[in-house]
C-alpha cells in the first residue's frame, strides 16, 4: 500500500518545512528549473536560425516563400536547428543515465565506445545492406543494434569480481573506440570512393544537410527512450547507493539494467546513424547541471535533454561560421571543449570526488 | 520472551544453508526475532554474520531452509513489497553523486512511492524525524560527501528508519562510532524497536554491546550457531572460550548490572 500521498494530509501542529526547504526537489523548484532550461533552449535555437554562413533576413525567410531567404530558412537552416536540438537533447540525457548506471560521472556513450560501435553498424549497413536490396531505413535499426551489443560487451568486459571499476570502465571505453575506429578505416578501404566521405562524416560527427525525415528518425526515437528513462529516474536515484542497497529499497536491478541498456543504445543508435559520432556532449552537459542542481534523476534528465540541446545547437553553430563559407564538424567542437574538460574531471576524481 | 500466538514473529529461519561457490558458510541456522527485539549476532571473522543477515534480508540466496518475514515466506515478496517491510544497513556504504542528507534519507521512501510521484508532506514529516532520531536535523542541507564517517552512518540508519519497516537489519551499525554515538544509537533502536514493534537484527564484533543492548544473542561459529539465547545464558565464559579460542573473562557492570566481558589470556599456541 502507499502510504503517503492521497488523502490531504492534516498538518501536525504547524509543521512547516522551512527547515529543510532548498534540500531536496519539489515539484515547484524541478518546473522552475526545466522551464528556465527550455527558455535557454529556445533563445540558442533562435540564435542558431538567424545565425550562419550566409547571411539571410528571417522577415523574408517567414513572409516571402519565393526569396532564397525562405528557402535556405526551411531547407537548410530549420532542419539542422532541428537536428542539433534532437542529437545534443539525446546524447547528454544518455550521458547521464549511463553515469548513473555504472555509477561513474566520466561515462559517456563515445568515452565509452558505444557509439563508435554503434557508428561501425550504420557503416556496415549502409556499405552491404544496399547491396542485398534494404533501403536506408536498416541504418538505425543496425546502429541500435551494434549499439546494444557494444554496451553490453563494455558492461561484461569491465566487470571485475562483479563490481565495475572506474579505471578498468574507461580503460575499455579507450580500447573498444580504438578497435572501432579501426573497423571503420577497415571499411572504409575496400569500399570505394562514393562512400569515403560518408565515412569520414561518422567518424567525424557532423549535423551536416539532414533531411526531416532524419529529424523526424531521432526525434522520435529519441522520445522513446527518453520516456523509458524518465520512468525509471528514482531508480536511477537509488542505484547511486550501489546495486545491493538500491535492491534492498525496491528495484528490479535487472530489469532496470536491461530497461536501461535498450533505452540508451535505442537513442545512441538514433543519434549516431543520423549525426555520426560526437564525443564528451553526454559528458559535459550533465557534469554541470549536477553541480548547478544536484543529482536528482527526476531533475537531472530532463535538464541534461534541454541543456545539451541548447549545448549542441550553439556547438553547431560555431561548427558552421567559424571558418565560413567552409565548416567543421561539430563533432571536433565537442572533443576540443571535452578533452580539456575531462582531464580537469579526471584529476578532480584523484581527490575522491567519484568514489564519494 | 514469548509472543501471543496470534503475532507472526517478525522473522524466523528454518535451517538455512548458503554458501559462496564450493565454501559452506551457514550450515542448518534457525532462529527466531519477535516484534521489538532486538537480537545480536556475534561471533569472529569470518563466521557467517553478515551472509546471515544477507540472506535474512533476501540478498543473498541460500541453498536451503525457509526464511520467514512477518509470518510470509521471504520468497512471496517481490522486491518493493520487501523493502516496505524490511530495511537493512550494510557495514559499508557508498554514494556515487552528490546527495544532500534530505535526498539520501527520503530515499528510503521510495519503495512506497510511485515513479513519478514527489514526496508529500508526510513524507518529509517521516524523513524529518528520522534525521531527529539521529540528531541530523541541522545536516540535512549538507552533501553526504562532505560528513565524516561516523556522520554519514548515521545518515543511512536515518534512511532505513525512513523507510518505516517491520525489521531493521544492521551490518556492523557501530563500527566508525565513537562511544558516546553507540550507546546513543543502540539506545535510540531499543526505543524505536518498542515504540514500533520494529525488530532490529544486528551483526556485532563488540560483544559488550551485545550483551548490553540486545534482548538475544546468536553465537556462531563457522556457519553454526553455538547458542542462541538471552546474553546471561550465550555469553559465557565457557562458550567465549570454545568460539574465539581464547580465556575469556566476563564479569558484571558494578553500576548497571549487565555483562561486562574480557579477554583474560593469550590464544594457545598453535602447533
């Protein structure tokens, strides 16, 4: 039975909460929070639309479908704005789900190698599944399922005496991208020429020219597994306390493993076979609105969606006027902000910042 | 210490066998912990303890016997329904993010919230009076990280307490506390254990707090209990000896009566 909640609760004697308000998250503080994040988000987006290469008035672009303004603004401009919302709203919620799975702040679906597996399936499926007649639409469909196979495999791998050890999980992440990367220029050499710049895109990580109907791919699955995640946020909460003491106040640990786990490579899987690999956003992202608003789940996720969208779409945007006409790809963005910032991490962890 | 029939007891085994890989660890244990009590487990390294309680609190498989929570066999529970009856507190505790104490403590309400629900007031009311129990109410802003060792225990007994169970199960509760926090908290269970007839079950290396604090001590000895029984009737000279290999003395606490116990010599040598 549940015992609280329900029934208006009659207050004892006065008992306010005073005390011990701004110590744990209320429904008011978690909306407050989330809309100011979704402003922030909004504002980035708007940035990046009226923001590019070439310069382009956003009146024409809304009221006059004829001026190449409007054009570039629906083609081009909408669709990568799009794009990066739902790429960066992907990867940093994923980032902090899979922290709070292995229980380690530097875990990241491309630290830890998932998606340079993930991006291996999309290339094997886009090189061979032509070949046998399936269309692109096997590509997701293989990146989720390399994707999967790929987390579990670093999952096994990293387990010593059934506890994960940081070092040996990041260790692993470090070989599986190596191996990865590797299987990729594997491809990449006895394919011909057509495919070599696709490849080099999914090495690379690029919002580069998405169609809507791409948008519309990682969007939606996007919203599935993050529908699963959220589902699970209090879980997530109590597995901080380790997998025994988390069974110990409720939680199906494997169930919760496996939910987990086919959430997260779905959207990895999504993400990667729309955008390639892009690197330290699922690190990034949640790092700071820990540090800014705690360690809530119930917070946590739905912030790191907001904040990695906005993240990725002003990424992307730099990714494109920096050295306009000509660009680079987002995904290096993110590795020159993420190296650095994951050293500072990892020295920061020396000091027992991870294991308490 | 007999208990109406009517009342289940709170938890009772039958013969439990468990063990790790090819190693025997508990070998045919039964025992029996009415609403209230509170029962030690005492015994050296290494003698079963803690895989007790791990089994006791359906953490750890066993390979025989029945375990009985509240007169429900432990197996017709699913995990939430357990944790709504049982809370337990290992010997040490990890937290990977950064928690206030608040978080941590109404942690222990999730088994009785749904996914998406916040905490209610009656929540928070629960979480508040077990940080009182603790004397943790001015820690509650605090990040977990931050206490010391002694602090942070207090914080997950105040968590277990959160969680409003029948049986509270406690690795080693006192390991990193000073004397003043163990005789506080022992005293502050004693209470809690007949205001709510809560059970509490708790594993001890000191066997002076057993014998000060508990209404029965288990003695085992590699997987076996060796007695089972009020401290005056355990905890006795000759059975301290057989366990521990070592001349024990026990006396009495000249101002409150209770056992008062000493090693007396040095362990035989060995050949």
């Amino acid at each position: 039975m549940i015992q609280s909640g329900g029934a208006p609760q009659i207050s004892r004697v006065g008992a306010g909460f005073d005390d011990l308000a701004g110590a744990h998250l209320t429904r008011g503080r978690m909306l407050a929070i989330v809309s100011a994040l979704a402003a922030l988000t909004a504002a980035a987006a708007l940035i990046a639309t009226a923001f590019g290469s070439v310069h382009i008035s956003l009146e024409r672009a809304l009221f006059d479908p004829a001026s190449p303004d409007h054009v570039i603004f629906v083609a081009a401009r909408l669709p990568r704005v799009m794009m990066g919302i739902a790429v960066g709203a992907v990867l940093a919620s994923v980032g902090a789900a899979l922290q709070a799975l292995v229980r380690n702040p530097l875990a990241e679906g491309g630290i830890l190698g998932i998606s340079g597996g993930s991006a291996f399936g999309a290339i094997l499926a886009l090189v061979f599944a032509s070949r046998i007649g399936a269309g692109q639409s096997v590509v997701p469909i293989f990146a989720f399922a390399a994707a999967l196979l790929s987390t579990l495999a670093v999952y096994r791998i990293a387990q010593v005496d059934g506890q994960l050890e940081p070092f040996t999980l990041l260790l692993v992440g470090v070989i599986f991208n190596a191996f990865w990367g590797a299987a990729i220029m594997l491809v990449n050499s006895v394919v011909n020429l057509y495919y070599a710049h696709t490849i080099l895109f999914w090495l690379m990580g690029s919002l580069e020219a998405p169609t809507w109907r791409e948008v519309a791919v990682v969007s939606g699955l996007g919203a599935a597994g993050f529908a699963v995640l959220m589902s699970k946020a209090r879980d997530l909460n109590l597995l901080s306390l380790g997998d025994e003491t988390a069974a110990e106040l409720g939680v199906e640990i494997n169930a919760l493993r496996r939910n987990i786990f086919i959430a997260t490579s779905l959207m990895i899987g999504a993400a990667v076979s729309v955008s390639g690999i892009i690197s330290f956003v699922g690190l990034i992202v949640p790092h700071v609105l820990r540090l800014a608003f705690g360690s809530d789940h119930r917070l946590l996720l739905p912030a790191s969606l907001l904040g990695g969208a906005a993240f990725m779409v002003l990424a992307d945007l730099a990714a494109r006027v920096v050295i306009a006409p000509a660009e680079i790809p987002v995904g290096a963005i993110t590795a020159l902000c993420g190296g650095p910032f994951f050293i500072y991490m990892l020295r920061r962890q020396d000091r027992g910042a991870l294991s308490l | 210490m007999n208990s109406a029939p009517a009342n289940p007891a709170a938890v009772r085994a039958d013969q439990i066998h468990a063990g790790y890989a090819a190693a025997d660890v508990l070998r045919g244990i039964s025992l029996s912990v009415e609403p209230g009590q509170v029962f030690a487990i005492v015994g050296p390294n290494g003698s079963g303890k803690s895989t007790l309680l791990r089994v006791l609190a359906g953490s750890m498989r066993r390979r025989g016997g029945t375990v009985e929570i509240c007169g429900r066999p432990l197996e017709s529970y699913d995990r939430r329904a357990l944790a709504k009856v049982v809370a337990s507190v290992a010997q040490e505790n990890q937290v990977a993010f950064r928690f206030t104490v608040l978080e941590l403590v109404l942690m222990g309400r999730a088994p009785h919230l749904g996914a998406f629900r916040f905490e209610s007031h009656a929540d928070l009311e629960i979480a508040r009076e077990a940080l009182a129990h603790f004397d943790l109410l001015e820690f509650a802003h605090r990040h977990v990280e931050e206490l010391s060792g002694g602090e942070r225990k207090r914080v997950f007994l105040a968590r277990a307490l959160a969680q409003q169970p029948r049986v509270v199960m406690l690795d080693e509760p006192t390991a990193f506390l000073d004397l003043r926090h163990v005789a506080g908290i022992f005293a502050r269970f004693r209470e809690l254990a007949a205001e709510r007839a809560m059970a509490v079950i708790a594993t001890l290396h000191d066997l002076n707090a057993a014998a000060t604090y508990a209404d029965r001590v288990m003695l085992l000895k590699d997987g076996v209990a060796v007695a089972t029984g009020t401290p005056v009737e355990v905890l006795t000279e000759e059975n301290l000896r057989r366990v521990y290999e070592l001349e024990v003395y026990v006396g009495r606490n000249p101002s409150t009566g209770a056992l008062a116990i000493l090693p007396s010599g040095r362990p035989p040598a060995r050949a």
